[in-house]
C-alpha cells in the first residue's frame, strides 16, 4: 500500500437516527384496502418497504 500511495479508510460508527415514541398514536386507516374509484387521482398510496440486497456493492 505504502508503494502506491494507498491509505486506509476506517469504518464509521453507527449513529441511530430514528427517535421512535411508542406511545404516540397510530395514524387511521382512511384508505381501508378499498382501492376501486370512480374517478382518476381519487385515492393514493405509498410503499415504505425497504430491502436488504446483499450484492449492491
């Protein structure tokens, strides 16, 4: 590494970013897993799922 020029990097720690508060309330359900409309852009909804992929990098 010396020979070309490498230095190493060194890991960061973990630093935890959420504060959860179980004790807040839970959102209500308004959607009701009733998707049908009767007109376009009437109901939206999201996907927060997040996936661990193990060959990304």
């Amino acid at each position: 590494m010396k020979r070309q020029n490498l230095v190493a990097k060194a890991a960061r720690n973990f630093k935890v970013t959420t504060d959860s508060n179980p004790r807040l309330p839970v959102a209500p359900n308004l959607l009701g897993q009733n998707f049908i409309v009767d007109q376009p852009n009437k109901k939206w909804a999201g996907d927060i799922t997040y996936l661990y992929l193990n060959n990304c990098m």
